[in-house]
C-alpha cells in the first residue's frame, strides 16, 4: 500500500485542492457574469456553460496538476501514450492531453514518490495469464475436434 498512497490519496488531493480553487474562482465570476448577461429565464442555459466549462477545464487544469503532484510515474505515462495511439480520429484530443501530463510529470519535483514497484512483476503476470488462457483455448479446441 505505501507504493501507491501517493498516487491514490496525495495527489489526487493536492490537485483537487487547486482545482476547487479554480473553480470556485471561476464561478464566482463567470456564473454572475452570464446570468447578468443571459437574464434568469436562461438559468439553464447558465449553468450547462457552466458545467461544460468545469468538465472542459478537468483536462486541461486537473490532470497535468496530477501529474505535477507525482500521479503519474512513467509506467503509467507509457499506457497513456499507448492508449493515445489507439483512439483513432481522437488522437487529435488526446495527444494534447498526453502532452500536459507529460509537462506536468517532467516538471513535478514529486516523482520519486509516485514509482509503482511492482509494474514490471504485473506485466510478467499479464503475459503469463495471457499464456495460459491461450494455452487452455487451444487444448479446448483440440478437444472439440
């Protein structure tokens, strides 16, 4: 457990401390903004700006924050990278956003205390699983016929 403490309650805490703020500080002055502008009959409208708005700003604001605070360590950096290649048309959306996490991890001074020590012993286990599940089709298949 002490391997990922950090990455599961530190960080996502100090990134959600920030962004809060940022919130918070935007919806002070946003939401008054837009419904002195928009009137109240609009309130609807208001607050779905609203909640894009938060929702559009998670990624740009919270996750390169998580990765500032040591989220990411460069196991989980590599999937992401990889998870990027496969979203097709996305890619466009997504390697940005690989690219602020990227910033974020490289200028982190927390990412000594967000190593997963047992990556590469998951990985030998997924590749074993993947044997024997394969393994067990064949023999299934042999069977069969």
């Amino acid at each position: 457990m002490e391997g990922i403490a950090w990455q599961v309650f530190v960080a996502p805490f100090l990134a959600g401390a920030c962004y809060w703020i940022f919130i918070w500080f935007a919806a002070y002055g946003i939401y008054p903004f837009l419904r002195t502008t928009l009137g109240d009959e609009l309130i609807v409208v208001t607050t779905m700006l609203i909640v894009v708005f938060v929702l559009l700003t998670a990624f740009v604001f919270y996750f390169p924050l998580y990765a500032f605070f040591g989220g990411f360590d460069e196991y989980s950096l590599n999937v992401y990278k990889k998870a990027v290649a496969l979203t097709g048309p996305s890619i466009i959306i997504t390697w940005p956003f690989y690219k602020l996490f990227t910033w974020g991890y490289r200028h982190s001074p927390f990412k000594k205390l967000a190593v997963i020590p047992f990556t590469a012993q998951a990985d030998r286990e997924v590749l074993e699983l993947a044997r024997l599940r394969l393994e067990g089709r064949t023999k299934a298949s042999a069977k069969a016929s």
